[in-house]
C-alpha cells in the first residue's frame, strides 16, 4: 500500500516564490529605467547596412540599428511604465519638451521645403530617379540632412525626458523604498 506523505512533486525549472509572483512596480520601473540606461550608454550613431558576400557569392545585406532611434524608443517604454506615477511638475516639463521638438520638426519641415522649392524641375526629377530623393509637405526625407538633424534633436529631447523621470523617481521616493525593504 501507498502511503500519501503530503509531499508534491513540483516543477522547479518554472518554480517561483510567492515574493517573486508579487508585482512590485518600483522593479518594473528600475528594469525599465536599466534598459534605457544600457541603451543610452552606447554610441549614437545611426542605422547602416553592412553587406557581405556569402559563400555562393550572394549580396548579404545586415541592418545595423540605429542606436539614437533604440534610445528614444528605451524612453518612450520607460514613460508608458511610469505614466501613472507623473506629477504635475513631470507632465508639465515633459509636455514642454515634446512642444519644443514638435516646433523643431516643424521648422525642419519648412527648411526642407524651401530648399526643394529652390530646385528646378529637371533637379527634382534627377533626385527622384537617382537617389530616391522626393518632397512631401509636412515630412522630412529620411535620405537628406534635415531627417537626421531632426534625429539629433529628438535624441537630446528624449535624453531630457529620461533625466525628468529619473527626478520623479526621487520625488516618488523609489530609491529610499528599495533601502527600507532590503
């Protein structure tokens, strides 16, 4: 006869303690915030192809990410995680930050524009065909100089919005929360 001995037989590969189960938004804050921070302490430079040639002789054409578009990206997560945790300085800051860019891309778009209009129609259609090169009103061209100045700021933008969360972190005491429960 078997005898129950009380004793489950568990999957420990999967297994996590109760505290581990616990949702604890400080952590998914701090994880965030680390991922922003790792991508942020990189080289900024933007996205290439890197092309070889395989064995067979084949064109092998590998993105390399543009590191600026990664870190802007990091902090744009990192404010969806800690939306509801914005105060009126955080909001008010970052609202102004976002308008000063918006203003920039804007200003971009118009420099852009001008200089497209200066061209004569045999110029445009050469930069079409040849280069890829088109306008369209109220967007900038990937391929010309205004589209990465624009990146450029956006970056710096976005490097500020990351330091306005990290200050709401203190305002919020997340750190001090970390020391009392340790």
């Amino acid at each position: 006869m078997e005898e129950d001995s009380g004793i489950d037989i568990i999957d420990v590969e999967n297994y996590k303690s109760e505290q581990q189960q616990q949702f604890s938004h400080s952590l998914l804050v701090m994880s965030v915030m680390n991922k922003c921070r790792e991508a942020g302490c990189k080289e900024m430079r933007s996205g290439y192809f890197n092309e070889k040639m395989d064995k067979f002789g084949n064109l092998i054409k590998i993105y390399i990410e543009d590191t600026r578009k990664a870190f802007i990206e990091s902090v744009k997560s990192c404010e969806m995680f800690m939306v509801c945790d914005y105060d009126k300085e955080a909001t008010d800051n970052i609202d102004k930050i976002k308008k000063e860019l918006s203003e920039t891309y804007k200003t971009l778009c118009i420099e852009e524009e001008k200089e497209w209009n200066k061209l004569t129609e045999y110029q445009r259609n050469q930069h079409k065909e040849k280069q890829g090169l088109w306008f369209l009103k109220n967007a900038l061209n990937i391929k010309l100089p205004y589209y990465q100045e624009y990146i450029e700021k956006e970056l710096e933008a976005y490097r500020e919005i990351f330091k306005e969360l990290t200050k709401l972190t203190k305002r919020l005491y997340f750190y001090e929360a970390e020391v009392l429960s340790a």
